[in-house]
C-alpha cells in the first residue's frame, strides 16, 4: 500500500533530507504532491535522486513530466540525453519545450536531430529554441534550415532566426540572396531585412532587383537594406521608387534611403 503524502510532508522529507521518502512520494496518487516530490530531488541533484525521477517522465500529469525534464538539465549524468530525446516527443508542448531546453542545457552530445525536429515542431514555443541551438551550428545545413525558419508563423521565432543568420555573416550572404526569390513574402522580406544587418555589398544587385517585388513589404524591406548597406549603385533604383512606387511607405523608405546616400529629394 503507497503511504499517503502531503505537500507539508514533502517539506519535512527535504529537511530530513530523506531521499528514500521523496522517492516514494513520488508513488502518490495526488498529482501535486508528486510534482513537489520531483522538485524537491531535483534539488538533492545525486544520480540516485535523478534516476527515481525518470520514473515521472511516463508520469500522467503533464506539470508532473515537466518538472522531470527541467530536473534532468544537468550534465554529467549519462541517462539524460537519450530520456530528453524521448520525452521531446510528448503530447504535451510545454513538456516537449522543456525538454529541448533541457538537451541545449546539458550540450549537443549525440547529434543535431532533436533540434532539427524542434524547429518543424507544432509549437512555436520548441521551434524558438530549435532555431536558437541550430543557430550555433556551423554547419552548411543548418544555414538553410534557419533560411527556412524565416518563414516561420510566429513573429519572435522569424526574429530570431534572422538574429542567428545576421551573427554568421558573410557566409550566409548567398543563401539569403536566394530567399529574395523565396515565393512565400515573409521569406524575402526577412532576407532583405537581415542583408541589411550583415551589410555585404555583394546584397546590392539583388536588393535593387527586389524593388520591384510584388508585394509592397518586400520592396520596403528591400529600400530600407539598401539604405542601410549605403552602396551608390542603388542611388538610382531608391530615386525611382521614391518618386513612382504606388504604396507610400515604400516612397517614404526609398526617400529615407536616398538620403542616407546623399541624395536628398
């Protein structure tokens, strides 16, 4: 028969520091109590305090798992990468998060799949710290896949993603040209906004050709590069669409970049 805990007991057992006794309560049928146990090991933070907790890990309540995967962010203990792969998976996204945040914690140890995987999850909360790890990676892939990212749905996961491109610099500079042909509008406008952090020159030909996209964001975005990168080779392509593009936030960039180039309407 499960002894039956309670959440003052659970406090009582840290101060005693009975490991055996936050183990069993680890058993009870209140939710809470369980939640509170796993913490309380968490802090204990020995292998044996950790391997009672990847016992939760199946745990029914999602607080529950959760609390097991923050607890296995902790390098060193050998168990924890291939559990976190696992419970990447969850049903729950909140858990899935946390286990990926987990896994970038204790550091890459067996490959890059489980944040390639986190960058095309359901969830824009994993795909966030998907493009944050796969923006450390330095290989060629993951250019594209952060190229990919700035597609994204959510706002925040399309700024960091062009955050991770901007910091690798020159490198990037020919995928991103090819995003300025990318058929979804996010895409090219995220790629001109971000040749314009990185400030390559070789941009300059291809951003001039993206004044005249379809689609009003992109030729601002494109405007507003070209401002900043300051070449005056697009001096005359900015004078031509401040004084004839259709949408006047466009006239207005193209003016404010003319300007940045010494030419003043």
């Amino acid at each position: 028969m499960v002894k039956q805990y309670s959440i003052s007991d659970i406090d009582v057992l840290s101060d005693r520091n009975d490991h055996t006794g936050l183990s069993d309560a680890l058993e009870s049928p209140d939710q809470n109590v369980r939640w509170s146990a796993v913490r309380a090991l968490t802090e204990v933070g020995t292998p044996a305090a950790l391997r009672a907790i990847v016992r939760t890990l199946d745990d029914e309540n999602q607080f529950v798992r959760r609390a097991a995967v923050e607890a296995l962010a902790i390098p060193g203990f050998d168990e924890s990468w291939d559990l976190l792969v696992k419970a990447a998976q969850d049903e729950d996204q909140y858990v899935r998060r946390a286990a990926v945040e987990s896994l970038e914690t204790i550091g890459i140890m067996d490959g890059w799949d489980p944040f390639v995987a986190a960058v095309r999850d359901s969830f824009s909360g994993v795909r966030l710290v998907g493009v944050r790890v796969i923006g450390s990676c330095p290989e060629k892939w993951a250019m594209g896949l952060l190229v990919e990212a700035l597609g994204d749905t959510d706002p925040i996961v399309r700024k960091t993603a062009s955050k991770m491109l901007a910091a690798k610099g020159e490198v990037v500079v020919s995928s991103l040209i090819d995003a300025l042909g990318d058929a979804r509008r996010v895409v090219r406008q995220f790629a001109a906004w971000t040749l314009a952090e990185i400030g390559d020159r070789r941009a300059v030909d291809p951003l001039i050709g993206a004044l005249n996209d379809h689609e009003a964001v992109v030729r601002e975005a494109a405007a507003r590069a070209l401002g900043v990168i300051g070449d005056p080779r697009a001096a005359e392509a900015l004078a031509q669409t401040a004084a004839r593009d259709q949408v006047r936030e466009v006239r207005r960039s193209a003016v404010k970049a003319s300007r940045h180039l010494g030419e003043v309407e």
